[in-house]
C-alpha cells in the first residue's frame, strides 16, 4: 500500500476515535452537537429489584406451554411498562419467569404493580358436583382464561343501572367460549378472577360471537379499575412468586466503581506490559488498544447495551483478546525479520501469517459467546453479548488500526535504534 493511503486511513481512524472519544465522554470537551446519552446500567450496577414467578401450567397442553409461556411475558412486559418502570427485563426460564426491574427501590410496589393483573378463568360444573347438594356445589377449570381476552370495558344494566363488565374474546376464545356454553346449556358457568367466585350465571343456549358479562356487586370506581386492569393484560396463567431479591442503589455504585477501577487497572498492565515487551511496536499497539476502549465504550452507547458486572468482565476478557492479536502479528514479525527481510516485507508476511490463528481464535470465541447468548440467562447474556462485540473490534482494531500505524514507519530503521522496534 502507497504511504500516501496509509495516511488517508490513519487520519480516517483519527477522525473516528475523536467523535467516538466525545460520544463515550461528552464531557471531555462538551462540543455542542454531541449527544450526551447516558450508559445504560444493569441491575447490579444501579441497583433496583429482581423477582422470580413460577407459572401454574396444570392445565395447558404440553405443547401448548411454551407459547402460553411467551405470552405470559409479554404481559407482565406490557403491565410494567404500563406503570412507568424504565426498560424493564423479563425472560422466560422453562416454566419460570424473571423479571428484573433496575431503579426500582420498592420491591413490595413493584410486586403489586405485578400482582394487581387480575387471573380471569371460566369453570365449569364438576360431573360430582351436579349430582350433589347445591351448597356442595364445585366448579373446574375450563381452557377459557384471560390469555384469550381481547377487550374488556365497563357498561350499565339498562334496568338496574349496575356496572359490569363486558367482555370480547378473539377468535379462538370465541370458539372456545361456544363451545363451552353448548355443553352447560341449563347449568351454571361461573367466571373467577383471581380464584374467587365473582358470578355463576346459567347457560340458557350456545352463545356465539366470543362476548360474555361480568356481573356482581361492583361500585362504578371498582368496575373501571378491573376493566383497565384486564386490558392492561389479563394474565393467561396464575403465577406465583418464589424469590426476590434487591439490590440498593449504594451497594450498586460500589460495584460499578470496583469494576471501573479494575478495567483501568488491568487496562494500564496490559500498556505497561506491551511497551516493555515489544517498546515502539508496544507503544503503537497501546494507542491500537486506546482507540480499541474508546470505539466499544461509544458502541455500548449507540446500541444501548446494558452494562452489567458480568458484560464488565466480558469486556475485560475481549481487552485480552484484543492484545493477544498484537502479540501474534509482533511475534510473526520478528521471525520474519531474523530471516533478514526488511521492514515493509517482514510486517505484510507477519500479519498475513498471524491473521489465521487470530481469525480463528477469535471466530471460536464468538461462537462460543453466540451459544452463551442463547441459552444463558440474563446475567450470561450480558457477558457473551459485550464479549462477542468486544473480539469484533478488537480484531478491526488490529488488523487495520495496529497494522498502518506500523506502516507509518515504512524505511528500514537505523540499527543504533532498530533495538526500539524489534
């Protein structure tokens, strides 16, 4: 390559570190047209609230419970979000679902904003109970429940003036609800919401077009807050708290300041260790790393990663990745150079030698991170996620940045200083 094109490409990599520097740290030199956008902080860094739930999956079908489970998540997504809770994480884990709250600080409020979706379900007569006394009467489950609720609103008996509640279904409810009512014809379906009785009407024929009626001793207040809460997201399954857990907000800001001060640490050992190890070519490759921070700090930003302890340690671990194709492209050099090549051939043939183990180093690690974010968990996830990304630009970063600032250099050097590079 034409020194005049390394020039192009080192000042285009200087133009790029500069905006990505004031991106990662608007602050540096508070330029106007930079947006300053905040990082985005995990739980374990800011602190907030992380609630495990086991739904109750007795009555759906086997095959059926994975979609029930998806369901189940973009509820509890839509309800908190509903409330104002900032980009809440909610994932499902078999048949548990966790949900993770950063900068909520009330776990018992965050539980009731969770708990208050009311479990709507129609039961219908048990074959023992039509053949007993009237107070012995019990009902069972049916398939019909609030998963298959499509809007509810409040509306008022025309005699009476009662509220009650309206109820739509979509088209599999509405299909299920006939069939339901063709089978009770005569007999009474009763409607629960959170597994009290609310009322127990009786079928007098099949009904068709998926609507039904919620009917009892409601106030005006207590009909439109059920309502609302049943379009807010009728739970499709009963759920049932087993853990909770809370992180504060000072217990957080020491994490996230013990992980800062470990990435600076481990950042100036591995400077210290390159510039005493390979001198220039070290130094060089310190700026390569330099530019390696600044480009994955101003990335986290603009994909809006979340930032955790473990995508911290997965940051720290694709630093080493990064330095260790440094070391593969110096070694490679060196040899080439004790052959007796001069500077320019010696530096193409080390990186072209050096590429395939960094390639194919990197590329495993990858893999291995894109199976971790997979089927981790949450925690997982942030780790493979900024570890995946951190080896991308630590191979962008050696390949292209290391590379033509070496090419910066292109005569062969004196020998009273050949010392300093080799």
């Amino acid at each position: 390559m034409e020194k005049t094109g390394v020039y192009v490409i080192v000042i285009g990599i200087i133009v790029l570190a500069f905006f990505a520097g004031n991106f990662a740290w608007p602050q540096l030199l508070n330029l106007g047209f930079v947006p300053n956008v905040p990082y985005k902080l995990g739980l374990d860094l800011q602190g907030g609230v992380h609630l495990v739930y086991e739904a109750g999956l007795s009555q759906i079908a086997q095959a059926d419970r994975a979609d029930a489970m998806e369901g189940l998540r973009d509820v509890i997504e839509r309800r908190v979000n509903l409330f104002g809770v900032r980009e809440p994480v909610v994932h499902v884990q078999r048949n548990r679902l966790v949900v993770e709250l950063a900068g909520v600080l009330e776990p018992a409020k965050a539980i009731r904003l969770i708990g208050e979706t009311p479990f709507l379900e129609f039961r219908e007569l048990s074959q023992e109970a039509e053949r007993q006394e009237e107070e012995l009467i019990e009902f069972t489950p049916t398939p019909l429940t609030g998963r298959y609720l499509q809007k509810a609103e409040v509306v008022f008996e025309q005699l009476a003036y009662r509220p009650t509640i309206s109820l739509q279904f979509n088209q599999e409810g509405a299909k299920i609800f006939e069939e339901i009512t063709a089978q009770n014809v005569g007999k009474p379906v009763a409607i629960y919401i959170d597994g009290v009785l609310i009322s127990a009407p009786v079928v007098q024929e099949p009904i068709s077009g998926g609507k039904a009626q919620i009917t009892g001793q409601f106030t005006i207040a207590q009909a439109q807050e059920l309502a609302r809460n049943l379009n807010a997201g009728a739970l499709p399954l009963p759920i049932t708290l087993i853990s909770e857990q809370s992180v504060g907000p000072t217990l957080g800001a020491v994490s996230l300041a013990q992980s800062l001060r470990a990435g600076i640490l481990g950042f100036l050992a591995i400077l210290l260790f390159m510039i005493g190890f390979y001198r220039i070519p070290g130094l060089l490759s310190s700026i390569s790393l330099l530019i390696y921070v600044v480009l994955l700090l101003a990335l986290f930003k603009l994909i809006s990663v979340t930032l955790t302890l473990a995508g911290i340690a997965g940051l720290l671990l694709s630093m080493g990745m990064a330095v260790d194709a440094n070391v593969l492209i110096f070694s490679r050099v060196r040899e080439e150079l004790k052959q007796g090549k001069n500077y320019l051939h010696a530096l193409e043939e080390g990186i072209k030698r050096a590429w395939p183990a960094i390639r194919d180093g990197n590329l495993t690690t990858i893999l291995v991170g894109l199976i971790l974010f997979g089927f981790g968990t949450s925690f997982v996830k942030g780790f493979a996620f900024t570890l995946v990304i951190g080896n991308l630009v630590g191979m962008f970063t050696a390949i292209v940045v290391t590379n033509n600032l070496l090419r910066l250099f292109p005569k062969d050097k004196n020998l009273k200083w050949f010392w300093l590079w080799f």
